[in-house]
C-alpha cells in the first residue's frame, strides 16, 4: 500500500533549486501499481495533480500546490532481449534515478546512454524532456514509453513514433494526459561507446569526432565535465542548487540567424560570431549561454538571493534563502537583457508549476 496521504509537505525539500511551498495533499508512490491508483483516485476527486519525480527539473511557486502531489517511488530495473543482435532492452520503472541506471549500463557492457552521465532526476523525467547532453539524447534509445493514460483511465504502451520526441520536447511535455510509468531503451551490447558527437567531449578525450571510447571513459569524461560547470548534485557545492539547464538553446530560421550575427557584430564587433549548430529544414541552433554572456550576465550575476552559477551562466540558482520569486525576477532580467540586445526570445527548459515565467 502507498503511504497515508499528508498534507502541508514542503516541496522545496522534494526540489533541486529547494524552493516552492506546500502541497495541500502529498501521496508516495512505492509501486507502478500503486502510482496508477493514486493519480486514479485524485482524477477522481478532481483538482490539480503534479507527479513529482526527483523534482531536478520544476520551479514550484512559494505558494505551493494546490492540489494533489504524487511522489513516483517506483524502482524497478529487468533487461530483455533487443530488437536486433547486439542489442539489449533495459525496462526500468519511472522512479529509478537515471545517473544510477546509467551508471549500471556502462557496468553492464551497454553503451548508448553514457554521456548523460551525471543528470540529476529519475527515469520517468527523461522522455518527458528527451533529455539530452554531450551530443546524445534519449529519443536515440527509448524502444518504448509505458504511460497511464489519463483520458482513457488505463495502461498503455506507446512506441517511439507516437512520442513525438523533438528538441528538448515530447508529446508528454507541457501537457498532463500521460503519467510515464515505465521507459524501455534499447542500448548496444558493447563496452564502447557510441561515436562520441560532441566537440568539447571529443577534446577531453582526445579523440576526434565520430570516435568512440570505452563508454566507461566517456563517463568519467562528462561527470568531469558536468562537475566543472556545477551540473553534478553536490550538497557542499550551492551553484548544483539549480533547475540544471534554465534556458534551451535557441533554434532559428535562417532570417532570425542572420539578424542575430548582424546585431553580435554591432554590440561586440565585427569579428564576433555567434554559435552556430545546423538544424533540419535549414534552421541553426545557436548557444543560449554565449547569449546570456554576451548580454552582460556573466557568471555570478545576480541583484538579489538568486544568481546565475559561478560555473556556468546558463544555471539559475539558489544559493540559500532564495525565493521562487527572486528567481524568477533573475530569469525575466536575463530574458529581457538576451532579447533587447539579441533579438532572440529565450525559453525556459524546467517545468513550472503555479508560476509563469
């Protein structure tokens, strides 16, 4: 059975930015079972539902939720057999913690998922976001979503085409239909990794783009990496009190990107040039964190509690006695600053819950 449902549950002690209020009603979920029946239940009586993971990914208002909050503590892990020799399918429940079950796969001689090595949150999180760093994302290995499907009141599996997975986005994101329950990914049976795609990665371990290593290595690379730019939960290092990742990466048009190099080349001179990553349909990706910095927020910023990381400028953080008001404020400033002398709108990447940004 789940535990007895309590009321005025602090969520700021279920969050990695350690802000947001109270929940009227808080549930814990130890099963898929018991997940489903809660979120069941509260459909049942009405009023707002929040389905809460590791919580790495939400900025929760101070007033706090006013609703029903169900905690995913599910933590089941099997492997099956792949869909192709070589391949090996790794079916693990909503509650696991992904750095864990990255870390069991590299262990396990899988590769396909090491350079998400080190991301805080649980596994039901990653299809959600299709989360993605060092140049690979989850869309490249997830065989299969089991969600509960909230309109039709049952369990289902969708496949990857029905996932809608795009950048930093799914068909699960921004909407409360589905309740990920269960993600299987579909992972190389090798002890290298896959050709590492990355550029900053390629340079740490020395090898050229395309490349690959002994997935253990890449690992130990991104942890590396992550931890120089405060990515890598640490309680003893407060720039790792964050949301990870506040803004995406802009994708423009061709238009837009060029406006923008126009607008670079009349603030910091003409031998400025902004990043530049190819997208299909002709539109370039470009890098949120040279925006914010070259938009004069630099690393440490901030007029109140909040304050950009001293590591990374594209992490917001609460280095203590923060408000998600004082948070938000830092995000509105460092919005406004990148559009006025950019032109580019910035877009939140963490979940927010009771609050707009």
């Amino acid at each position: 059975m789940s535990a007895a449902p309590a009321a005025g549950v602090r969520l700021a002690d279920h969050t990695t930015l350690r802000l947001g209020g109270p929940a009227a009603r808080f549930v814990s979920a130890a099963t898929t079972g018991e997940l489903t029946a809660a979120v069941a239940e509260a459909d049942a009586a009405g009023g707002p539902l929040l389905v809460l993971g590791g919580g790495s990914n939400l900025v929760v208002a101070d007033e706090g939720f006013a609703g029903t909050v169900v905690l995913v503590g599910t933590g089941g892990v099997r492997t099956e057999a792949g869909s192709a020799e070589g391949t090996v399918r790794v079916r693990a429940e909503a509650g696991v913690e992904w750095d864990g079950l990255v870390e069991r796969c590299v262990a396990d001689g899988l590769s396909g998922v090491e350079c998400l090595s080190g991301i805080p949150g649980r596994v039901g999180a990653t299809p959600i976001q299709n989360v993605g760093a060092y140049g690979q994302s989850v869309s490249e290995t997830v065989a299969e979503v089991v969600v509960y499907d909230r309109e039709r009141g049952e369990r289902r599996a969708m496949a990857p085409a029905e996932c809608g997975f795009a950048y930093r986005d799914s068909v699960f994101k921004g909407s409360d239909r589905y309740v990920v329950c269960e993600v299987v990914f579909e992972l190389e049976s090798s002890a290298l990794s896959a050709p590492v795609a990355y550029a900053e990665l390629a340079r740490r371990l020395g090898v050229g783009q395309g490349e690959r290593v002994p997935a253990a290595d890449a690992r130990a690379a991104v942890l590396e990496l992550r931890r120089g730019k405060g990515m890598v939960l640490d309680p003893d290092d407060p720039d790792t009190r964050s949301a990870g990742s506040f803004f995406t990466n802009p994708i423009l048009t061709e238009a837009e990107f060029e406006d923008l190099r126009k607008r670079a080349a009349d603030l910091l001179g003409p031998g400025a040039e902004p990043p530049a990553f190819p997208e299909a349909g002709g539109r370039v990706k470009t890098s949120a964190a040279w925006l914010i910095d070259k938009a004069g927020f630099s690393k440490g910023h901030g007029s109140g509690p909040a304050r950009i990381s001293t590591k990374h400028t594209l992490a917001l953080t609460n280095p203590g006695g923060a408000t998600t008001g004082d948070l938000l404020a830092l995000a509105r400033e460092v919005r406004a600053g990148v559009a006025d002398r950019f032109g580019v709108t910035l877009v939140n990447e963490p979940v927010m819950v009771g609050v707009r940004l």
